[in-house]
C-alpha cells in the first residue's frame, strides 16, 4: 500500500508540476474551441449546421503528424523543444484575444482563418509538447505524468468553459477573449525556465529519416493488418461521446439553460467528474491492466452517451443536467486514461514526436473533423435520435477490442 506521504512527494516532484503547466496549457486552445467558440456563434446569430462546419477548422488537429518529423529534425537557437514551444504560444495567445474584435456572422471568412491558425499552432504545441513529456519522464514516471497531463489538460477547460462564459453575460466578446488569452502567459513563462530533456537516443540526422523511420518502424513491428486495425480502432473509441458533446452547449442553450447556468453546472461538474475519472481510472488499471480498462471504459463512455437522449427527452431541469453531465464526464476520463495508456504502449519511445503525433492526429484531430456533421446530424434527426445514433457509432470502436486488446490477452503480449 502506497503510503499518503509517498503520494504526495510524487506529485510533488519537478517533473510531475511541468507536466501540470503543460497540460493545461496545451488543453487550452482546444477547450475554446469546444466550449467557447460554439457559445460565441450560437449567440452570434449562426445556425447549428454553420456552428457544425466551422469546427472543421480543427483540422491541423488531424493532419498534425503530417508536420511533426520538422520538430524532431531541426533545432531552434532556444533548443530542440523550448524553441518550437515559444514560437506556437506566443502565436495562440496573440490570435485567442483577436477573435474577440470579430463577429462570427459578419466576418466569417476572418474567423475561418483565425480559427485555422490557433488550430494549427495549437496542435503544433501539443506535438512538441508530447514528445517533450515523453523525453522528461523515466518508464515508471510515465503513468503519474500522463495522468497528471491528462487531468490538468481537463482542468483548462474552465476558463473557456466557465469563466469566460460568466464573463459573457455581462462584457463584451473582446474582453472575454482577450481575458482568456492571458492564461497562456503561465505556459510561456514555463517554456522560459525549464530546461531541454536529456535525450535518450539521437535524433534523426535527416529530414528523410524523420519522415519515413517512423511510419516503417510502427508497420514493421505490428503487420500490415495489425497497424491498421489500431489506425482504425484509435479513430472509433472515442467517436460516439466526442460527437455526442460537440454541441452539447448549443444543446443546452437550446433547452433553455443560460450560459452562467452552464458555466456553473455543466463546466464545474464535467470538469470534476472527468477528473475523478481519470485518477480513479489510473488507480483501477493497476489491478485491471490495459486491456480489460479499455472494455470496462469503454462499455461505460459508451453507455453514458444515452443519458443526453434521456435529458432531450425531459428538457429543462437542472438536477437531470448535473446527473447527466456527471456520468458522461466520469466515464469519459476513466475512458481517456485507458485510451491514452493505449496509446502510450503502442508507441516506439526512439519516435514518439511523430508516433505520437499520428495517434492523436487520428484519435483527437480525425473525430473532431468528423464532429463537423453534427449540426446536419442533429437537424435530420433531432437531438434525441441524433444521441441514439452516436451511442451507436461507439459500437464498432468496442467490437475491435476482440482484436486489439483482448480480454484475457496479457499485459507482455
């Protein structure tokens, strides 16, 4: 038994607070888009199918491995990492309080441009980022900072999702982005102090071999067919409730919920929830191992996407929204620990950058572009079909686990 003391000289240490600041500030920028800017179009006067399509400004999210190999070949006069990182949060702070001069309905172009450049360098950010925790941590750091990430990554979802949507009640667009750009100043002054990771092997000498080892490695090591059933099965785990959720605050809106009321319910207890998920997932993996959280999770992500059908259904009542949201975000963390896990296990640490990279481009990016559907989604079927449908999408996702990781397969295999 882990003794109280042991556990919190373990988060207390260097390491694990850097992995803190990182996550949140790499969770950021994509919180935005999740939470505040869906907030900032429905009040501008867009429709659910606009709101829909403009969430296809996540793309760098997906493609993002197409340009990571550039961050592990070259090296910048602040370091390898440190340098990249400077450039992407210098850039996302200057852009997140820009939106806020802009409408939506009158400058939709500007915004469409805007939106594309806090994607890419965002997602850029969580490239460098990625590799860098990766090169921090020893192997058995590896699952306290990943939880630690993951769960701060979370945390940042307040200040879109809450605070900024407080601050829109009652000031204008410009202030509450510009307010919400600040909080990328922690990040940028982390960036400042730390040091560059010891690396544990050399990087690539060549552009070429950044590119192409990388790919082959991962082909070469798990077949052909196996590599791309894990493509396909990153791509589907996770789709059902990230759909589910793209438009989960015009969908409260729509009901009849105010933006404090969101702000105050739905951020604070999705935010606590998902917490709690993901240490109490961490914690049960121990004793479950990978493969059997993944079903566990998963059944449970999968299932709690029809609480949002059940609130369609009853329409306003703040109790039902906080059991709703409560149960959703609980097994969305304990789902993403296992996901992330996942990942982790899957990826050759000589080419975590750009490994890394497509997994999350593919896990995160790929569903979000595909979330660009909703609005149709939701208009040909309604907000409570269109919850069945996306508690249906998740099927597939848990049907490839009896080929990606079975039940009885053990941890060594």
């Amino acid at each position: 038994m882990v003794k109280p003391t042991n556990l919190l000289n373990s988060f207390l240490t260097k390491k694990i607070i850097i992995c803190f600041f990182t996550g949140f500030t790499s969770g950021l920028p994509l919180y935005i888009f999740i939470s505040l800017f869906p907030a900032w179009f429905y009040e501008s006067g867009l429709d659910l199918k606009e709101i829909g399509l403009l969430s296809a400004c996540m793309a760098p999210y997906f493609a993002k491995f197409a340009w990571a190999p550039l961050f592990d070949r070259y090296t910048l006069p602040m370091g390898r990492r440190r340098g990249w990182l400077i450039i992407f949060q210098t850039l996302l702070l200057f852009l997140i309080a820009l939106c806020g001069f802009f409408n939506p309905a009158l400058h939709t172009n500007t915004i469409v441009v805007i939106s594309l450049g806090i994607a890419f360098f965002s997602a850029s950010q969580d490239v460098v980022i990625d590799a860098y925790r990766r090169e921090l941590l020893l192997d058995r750091e590896l699952g306290l900072g990943n939880a630690v990430h993951v769960n701060t990554y979370r945390f940042s979802s307040l200040v879109p999702g809450a605070l900024a949507l407080i601050l829109a009640d009652f000031f204008p667009w410009e202030f509450v982005f510009s307010i919400t750009a600040l909080f990328m100043i922690p990040g940028i002054i982390l960036t400042i102090i730390i040091s560059e990771p010891k690396l544990k092997s050399s990087p690539p000498k060549t552009l070429k071999e950044a590119v192409k080892d990388p790919f082959k490695e991962f082909i070469e090591r798990k077949g052909a067919k196996t590599a791309l059933l894990i493509l396909l099965f990153i791509f589907l785990y996770k789709i059902g409730d990230s759909m589910a959720t793209t438009l989960s605050t015009p969908f409260y809106l729509g009901l009849g919920f105010t933006k404090t009321e969101i702000a105050i319910i739905v951020k604070n207890v999705s935010l606590w929830t998902g917490f709690a998920g993901g240490i109490l997932g961490g914690i049960w993996m121990i004793k479950l191992g990978i493969n059997r959280a993944l079903w566990i999770f998963g059944f449970l992500q999968m299932i709690t996407i029809l609480g949002f059908a059940w609130l369609a259904n009853i329409g306003y009542d703040t109790t039902i929204l906080a059991i709703v949201v409560a149960l959703e975000f609980f097994a969305a963390g304990l789902g993403t620990i296992a996901f992330v896990s996942f990942i982790a296990k899957t990826t050759n640490p000589r080419y975590t950058a750009t490994q890394f990279a497509l997994f999350t481009s593919i896990g995160v990016g790929a569903v979000k572009l595909a979330s660009a559907l909703t609005g149709y989604l939701v208009d040909f079927f309604g907000w409570y079909y269109f919850f069945i449908f996306c508690f249906l999408l998740a099927i597939p996702g848990m049907l490839l686990l009896f080929k990606i990781a079975p039940w009885n397969q053990s941890e060594a295999s």
